[in-house]
C-alpha cells in the first residue's frame, strides 16, 4: 500500500469521529518548517492511522479498494509542555505523563493502539480541493470497547532513519520518500555505509527508552 500524501487527489477521511487504529509512525528526519516567516529546522515523525467506522448512510468506511482509509499527522520530536505531540499522547491515553513516566515512556508504544480521532475538512487552493486534518485524539469509549475492535488490516510498523528499513520506504509515496531524503539525516546515512554506532541509534528517539510502560 502506497502511504500518500495529505495532498492527493484520493477522496479525503470524512469530517468527524472516528475510531482508528495506529499502524506506522515514521521517522522523516530533520524538516525545514516556516511559521510567521521565521525559518527553523526540526525533527519530524508521522503517525499514520487506518480508519474503521461507517458512511452517514451506515455502509462501511472503505475505500474504492475495499480497505481502510489512512489518514496521518506530521508531529515534531519533542516533549515539550506546549508541543502536540505531547498533548495529542495525553489526550489519547486520558491522562497527563508524570515525570517518570515521561522519561520512560517508548514512542513505540502507541503502535497498534486504538484510538478516537476527530477529524475537521479545510479547503485547499485550489477548486475543490480538500484537506481532511487530524485535530483531537481521545480514548475508545468502553462501550465501543466492549462491542469489540474491528480486525487489524495494516502491519504494524515503525521506520528509524537509524536503521531504514528500505522495503518499507519503498512503499512510501514519491513525495514522503523525497521528504525524508531532504534530511540531513538521511544524507548522513548515505555517507555512511558502515552499521550506525549505538550512539547513533540512540538519536533517533525511539530506542533510548525502557518500554514497560503500557500506553
């Protein structure tokens, strides 16, 4: 399955609640970001989110495929109090990290949990075009819970730029993979043909935390 980007010409996630379930979470390197005009330079990771509900009129959400609509969210690498990614994690798990936990916590845990997305319609540029955005994430209701989650449709999978996994690069659309190019990350790799030292590894943020804590 090609990961497209938010920019395609796919019929987007329609607007609202939805119950969806994390299957990747990619690591794009360090990424040009621009706010108010003012240029800076930050590590980057996508979650990626299968999508399982119903259309107004009760049919299956599915694409023209008959699978799961995917829909992603672009976060930046910190832990910082007014970061996203800090409060969509607590919002989802519906309680704060205390410090401890913070400092524990694996990024990789997340994968293969369910979760409620809220997901709002904004419009493109151009005519017609819409962009489906990730705007909340909160817990799955008990009672959906306990009606039972829909079967997993997506492997579970986590890219490093530590070490890539080039078979799951490779089903990255052309305009993700050039992304990731771009990093100086990536370039480093390039130059680099040797294993990563375990320092390195370390870098990217997701193996340099015990994972016994259970999101």
């Amino acid at each position: 399955m090609i990961l497209e980007d938010t920019g395609s010409n796919f019929k987007p996630v329609p607007a609202g609640a939805h119950l969806a379930r994390c299957y990747r979470i990619i690591d794009m390197g360090t990424q040009e970001t621009s706010f108010e005009g003012v240029v800076d330079y930050k590590r980057k990771l996508k979650f990626v989110w299968e999508v399982h509900g119903e259309e107004e009129d009760g049919t299956p959400l599915k694409t023209e495929k008959n699978e799961p609509f995917i829909i992603t969210k672009d976060y930046t690498n910190t832990w910082g109090e007014k970061g996203t990614l800090r409060k969509d994690l607590q919002s989802w798990r519906g309680k704060e990290f205390t410090n401890e936990e913070q400092r524990r916590f694996d990024i990789k845990n997340v994968l293969d949990k369910w979760c409620m997305i809220n997901v709002t319609h904004k419009a493109g540029k151009s005519a017609g075009k819409v962009y489906a955005n990730v705007t909340a994430l909160t817990p799955v209701p008990s009672r959906i819970k306990s009606m039972g989650l829909p079967a997993a449709f997506n492997k579970a999978q986590i890219f490093t730029l530590s070490e890539p996994d080039m078979a799951m690069f490779d089903t990255f659309s052309e305009w993700l993979q050039k992304q990731i190019m771009s990093s100086p990350e990536w370039k480093t790799l390039q130059n680099s043909p040797a294993k990563e030292s375990k320092e390195s590894k370390a870098s990217s943020g997701f193996d340099d935390m015990d994972d016994d804590i259970p999101f």
